[in-house]
C-alpha cells in the first residue's frame, strides 16, 4: 500500500528539509499495546466507555467522550479522572514504525494525545536526528534554546507526565475544551505561526473532529498566502479531496504506519536534513578532524546553527557593494570580494594571534555603535581560515548558549586550537562568561576573538570573569584608512556625490567627519545630505504602503537589538514569510534581509544596522503619543516563551527610559498595562513601574513601594509554583536593590 500513496513534490521536499510539522490524533496511536500486551491504546469512544465503567458505573457511555467526562469529574474529580487515565496510558509502547518517526527532522511535532507514544519512540531511537522537547504548558517552550538540536513536541491538550496539575489539565471534558488555551495560549500561538510558513501533516484524525476543525479553520485565514497541508487518513475519497483541495489540504487515503513507510522509501537517509557537516567526505569542516572522528549530533547541530564554520569554500550569495557600503555588513560576500579595507587594528590582531601554550585567550575589540566592529571581526575570521594562517575558525553573531558542552568534543576531535570570533558579544554575557570559564578549567586551548561597544563593555565587565589577554581600541578612520575606502568607493561604482570632487578631496571630506561614525560618514559624504534626512526620504518612497509598514514594524524591533522573527513581524503586520518572499522582497531588498534563527527556529529580519532602525522608528514616531501606539502594538503580540521577544520587552519596558521618553505619564501606563494584559512577566512590569514612578517627575514613592510589594508577591509565587525565566529571575532579584537606583 505505501508505493501506492501518492504526495505532492513539494510536501516531500519539505519533510526532507525538515521542514514540515508533523500534527498527530489518536489514530497515529492506533495499535499501540503495553509490553505485556495487557493494555492497548484507546479510541476516544473506547476511552468514554472506560471511563464511564470506572466512575458511572457503565451508564452514559454512548455519550461523546467530553460529555461522559463531564458527568465523571463531576461525580469525582479532575485528579481522579486523570489518574486513571494516566494509568490505561502510561505503559503503552510505541510500535515498530513509530521509530521511524525520529529519523527525519521535523519542524514541530504536536499532538492532542495524552500517551508518550512520539517521546518514547525518540528516546528507543539511538540514531535520531533530534532531541524531544516536551511543550505542555506556557514557558516550557523556553527550553528550546537549551535544547539542543530540539523538535518541540507540542501536547496541546495535556499529557499523562504531567496529570497532578490542575492549572493544566488534561482536554477532555466539555468545560476543559472551552476553556483550553488558558495556560496554553502562548503554545497556541507559537504553533500556530508556524503553521503559517511550513506545511502541517494531520496523522490519525478524523477531520470532522469539531476541535480539529476549529484548529484547522482557524489557521485559515489568508490560507492561499500558505503552504500546502495534507491529510492521512485511509477513509478518504474523491468527496474529501474535492472539498478539502479548497483549502490547499492535500488528502491522502493512507494509514500512519503506511504514510512514515512511504516516506522513508522516498526520501534517502544522505539527503535528510541531519544538520550534518560531513555530508562531503572532502567537505571543509572533515579535513580539521582526525581520521574516522565522527562529531555527536549535538556537535552538529551547534555547529550548523549557532557556531558557523569559516573556510574559504562557504556557499555565499551574490555581493552588492552599494549595500555594504550603506550598512549591511552582515554578510560574508563583501569580506570574500574584498570591498572592505585594512583597518590598522587587523593586521595587529592578526600577528598576535598565535599563543604559544594551551591556555585559553580573550582578545576584546572596542568601539562604539557604528564604528566598523563587525566588519573588522569578519576580515579576522576570514584571514584566520585563510590558507597563509591556516586556523580552525568558527563565528557567532548572537549567543554562544551550548558551546560550553561542545568545546571539549571539538577540541578532542581535531587537536587543534580553536578559534571563535563573536560579534555583538553581550548579547549573552552569560554564555560568553560560561565558555571562557569552562575552557579555562579545562585547559581547553581556544581563542575568542570578540567584540563588544566601549560604553557596554565598561558597565558590565565588573560581573564578569573574563579577562583579556589583548584589548583593542576601532577608533577613528585614519588618513590611510580614508585613503583606501575612497578608492574602494571609486573602483565599485559607489561614491555617489564624492564622484564630482578629486581623489584628495574626496578623502579631505571623510577625514572632516572623521570623529563621527563611519557609518554615518559614508551616507552623508556619498549621499550629500544629512543621515537622518537620507533615511527618512528612503522610508518614505518604500511602496507599497503594506511594504512601508513593514519595513517600519522590523526597524521598530531591531532597533532594540533582537532577532525580528517572522511569526512575529506576521501577527503585527499579517505577512507572513511566504508573502514576504514573494510580494515584498524586491520593494524591501536594500533595507531587509532575512535569515534563519537558530534560536527561534524561525525565520528572522534585520535591518542594515540597528544604529539605522533607531533612526527609521525615530523619524517615524516623532511624537511621544505615536511612538507609545507603536510600542503598545509591539507588546501585544510579543510571545515572552521566546527569548527574543522576551529581550525585547525587557528593552521597551524599562522604567528609567519609559520615564524619560514619556513626559505624560498617562501613556507610559498605557504601554505598562499593555505589557501585563499580553503576558508579559508580571513581577518584571512591576518592578519596571516601581522604577518609572521613582524616575518619573510626575512619579509617587508611596505608588513605587506598592509595585515592590506587588512585584516581589508575584516573584515569590511563579517561584513557589514553577522555575521563572530571565525576566521573573530579575525581577526577584530587583526589587533588592530598587530603591538604591
């Protein structure tokens, strides 16, 4: 039967990719036994009858299941209830082809059942490709980060690990179905922007199911703008296809069993996803390791997202250097094209690089915003990997969360020393700390090359245990300097208004701005007019107009220095991914990229600079009534389960800032009480608001010590109840030392 199922190209180039969400009923459990065979998997109605036995003493159980478990929680109770649903459940076993599950990246796994049929299936499988993440409840998708290499396996309506709580109980009776997503709206929701941008795969569903039907429809607004979906389900027929193909829903007349054979036939083990770098025997990450090294899977994963690998033989997408010079500097094709020029710093890094012991080194690079910092870093990673110096070289941009685990593996590997070069290094100063230690303790020889802006370095540094062997200053451009970026500007075709002004000249003028950034510098000088004017013109000839809200949305977030995810751009704006591709990347190519985050694992946007979406959100928010309108926007739809959008309210809240920008104090509680009612950390808005009301002209002593209270009740209780994230972890231990600030 499987050589018979028949499913679109393109949903199987998406599972290959692993890119596709796999979505599970009770039918995907369907012949699942206990060891011993006693027990067995039930069907909704099998479930009723048993539980009607167990609590009503047989009667109703022809009723639906919701309503019998109504009639059952009522006699009893919710924990009874759930207890012994737990019991018919837990022992319950995975068959053979579930294992087949785990040997194919997947996007998302998420399921209505109860079992831990997908959990044990991955944990019986040696050679899976991903580690499980169980998300039950709002906050546990916070983990993924942590995870590595994770699938998110979303229980939206509970599981059998999790039965003693009543906060999150299990989906089952009619009251519970109304009033599900309490606890889970974030999940909800983080699924729910997936489905928006990946293809989902309903297994083991009868589609007329009412709940999945209201999942189902409610991902369908705007659904031509989406992917296609399919069904499996062996029931199908012409009628389903028709009506279903409506709703770009392929139906495929299929068992699970037979659908995970099917594409374990189609799609060769090589060719999956594995977030492998040895898929080329000759590939370049394979000759730095020692003959027959294989890396672990989590090694993989580290390396193909958050690490990345620096050799000259990178795949890199066509250079344009008016963007470059414009600001985008986050790309390797400009430093392999060679359209930056020789800072002096460089060539100093580079000729203290080698150390003579094993010992673990720091070489820091100041500067400030705007000043060349990430350009710099990639030169030096890109002349390390270079033939003539010959280095193991890998580089981060974003957070270095889970290199710690892999340093020793990596080193035990290849023998080498090895070199990380990490832009934007405060940006988890944790993590870099815990590297740094770790390596330090291990006699772990790497060197981290990082980057950090002078004023950051300088308030943080004293919490921090990491001392720098070599420290450097990005100062201004020097005469040289100006010299050969005048002549790079001239040999591409860049140098706008400078065009009409001789080589001397054209150098006289960048070296008159010489104390401003380089940034800046190179706009007016090739432009001809002033930085904020230049940027505010480009915002305002961006059509169409949805493209102009768009590009505004994305400044409004990168500003803040946080990765822009698309599901989120796509609930404040309704674009998704796939209409960004295809409607607004040529209105948007000189001023958006996007990319995909490892963290989120999801796509991202960022603007050429963070320094430039200041500028853009600023312009367009002249007044404090627009810019706190926009902020409020931004805050009710941040999901805080991510660490990026949790970063971001964590910026936008801040008390002191809150107090400066806001003069009517009236909306600075608008934006407050935006933050509370979108689930924002409550202890974290409440320490932030005894902050603004201590900061604020117009602010109370006596209504900042009742947000102290307020906060540190709350703090108190998440503690007591569950593990906090970053957000309650500070706010915990803010109020402390509230009063002092």
């Amino acid at each position: 039967m499987a050589e018979s199922i028949s499913l679109s190209p393109r949903i199987i180039d998406q599972i290959k990719e692993g890119k596709a969400i796999l979505f599970l009923g009770a039918g995907a459990s369907y012949g699942c036994t206990s060891l011993n065979g006693e027990r067995k998997a039930l069907t909704g109605a099998q479930l009723g009858v048993a539980i009607s036995d167990k609590f009503l003493g047989g009667k109703r159980n022809l009723e639906a299941l919701a309503k019998i478990a109504d009639y059952a929680t009522s006699d009893s109770s919710v924990l009874d209830v759930q207890g012994f649903i737990k019991q018919i459940f837990e022992s319950i076993e995975p068959q053979e082809f579930h294992k087949l599950i785990p040997l194919f990246k997947w996007k998302a796994i998420v399921t209505t059942n109860y079992d831990r049929v997908v959990e044990k299936a991955c944990e019986q499988t040696p050679a899976r490709i991903q580690n499980p993440l169980v998300i039950i409840q709002d906050g546990d998708l916070r983990a993924i980060e942590d995870t590595v290499n994770a699938v998110p396996i979303f229980k939206i309506h509970g599981c059998i690990s999790r039965v003693a709580d009543t906060n999150i109980p299990l989906i089952i009776a009619n009251e519970q179905y109304a009033k599900y997503q309490n606890g889970r709206s974030r999940l909800i929701t983080a699924f729910k922007e997936m489905a928006k941008d990946h293809p989902v795969i309903f297994c083991g569903y009868e589609i007329a199911d009412p709940h999945i039907a209201q999942i189902l429809f409610s991902l369908e607004n705007g659904f031509q703008d989406r992917p296609s979906y399919a069904a499996i389900n062996p029931r199908f027929d012409d009628l389903d296809r028709r009506y279903w193909g409506k709703f770009k829903m392929e139906t495929v007349p299929a068992t699970f069993e037979e659908f995970l054979i099917h594409i374990d036939q189609q799609i060769d083990s090589k060719s999956r996803l594995l977030g492998s770098i040895l898929s080329r025997p000759a590939g370049a990450m394979s000759r730095w390791l020692k003959t027959n090294a294989m890396p672990s899977h989590n090694l993989q994963a580290v390396i193909s997202g958050r690490l990345i690998h620096v050799h000259h033989e990178m795949l890199i997408e066509n250079p344009n250097p008016m963007n470059f010079y414009r600001g985008d500097s986050a790309t390797w094709a400009p430093i392999k094209s060679g359209y930056d020029f020789d800072r002096n710093i460089t060539s100093q890094i580079l000729a203290n690089i080698r150390s003579p012991n094993t010992d673990p080194k720091l070489v820091l690079i100041k500067g400030h915003a705007g000043a060349g910092k990430s350009v710099t870093l990639r030169r030096v990673a890109w002349e390390l990997s270079g033939s003539s110096i010959n280095c193991f070289c890998f580089f981060c941009d974003t957070s270095l969360k889970g290199v710690r685990d892999i340093l020793d593996e990596l080193y035990e590997l290849s023998g080498e020393r090895i070199f990380i070069v990490v832009d934007n290094g405060l940006f988890d100063a944790v993590a870099l700390n815990e590297c740094y230690v770790a390596a330090k303790k291990k006699q772990i020889p790497v060197t981290f090359i990082v980057a950090v802006r002078s004023n950051e370095w300088n308030s943080t540094n004293g919490m921090m245990k990491l001392i720098a062997a070599e420290e450097y200053s990005l100062g201004d451009l020097s005469h040289d300097e100006a010299d050969m970026l005048c002549t790079l500007l001239e040999e591409h075709g860049c140098l706008g208004e400078l065009k009409h002004l001789a080589h001397k000249d054209r150098v006289d003028t960048l070296m008159s701005n010489h104390e401003r950034q380089l940034l800046v510098t190179l706009h007016e000088a090739t432009l001809g007019a002033d930085l904020r004017k230049i940027l505010r013109d480009e915002y305002r000839n961006i059509s169409p107009l949805e493209a102009q809200i768009l590009y505004l949305d994305i400044c409004s977030l990168h500003r803040l220095n946080v990765p822009v995810r698309a599901g989120l751009v796509s609930r404040m704006s309704g674009t998704n991914f796939i209409q960004f591709e295809e409607r607004f990347f040529s209105p948007l190519e000189k001023v958006v990229s996007a990319y995909s985050d490892w963290r989120s694992k999801d796509f991202a946007y960022k603007t050429r600079h963070t320094e430039i979406a200041q500028i853009v959100f600023d312009e367009a928010f002249p007044s404090p009534a627009d810019k706190a309108n926009q902020l409020v926007r931004i805050l009710s739809v941040l999901n805080s389960d991510y660490s990026s959008d949790s970063e971001a309210a964590s910026k936008i809240l801040k008390g002191r800032v809150i107090a400066d920008d806001f003069a009517d104090r009236s909306l600075a509680e608008r934006i407050f009480e935006s933050a509370e009612q979108a689930g924002i950390d409550q202890g974290f808005v409440f320490q932030q608001r005894a902050l603004f009301e201590l900061k604020h002209p117009g602010g109370s002593a006596i209504r900042a010590l009742k947000f102290i209270r307020l906060a540190t009740r709350t703090s108190e209780f998440h503690s007591s109840y569950k593990g906090g994230s970053s957000q309650r972890s500070s706010a915990s231990q803010g109020h402390r030392t509230i009063i002092s600030s």
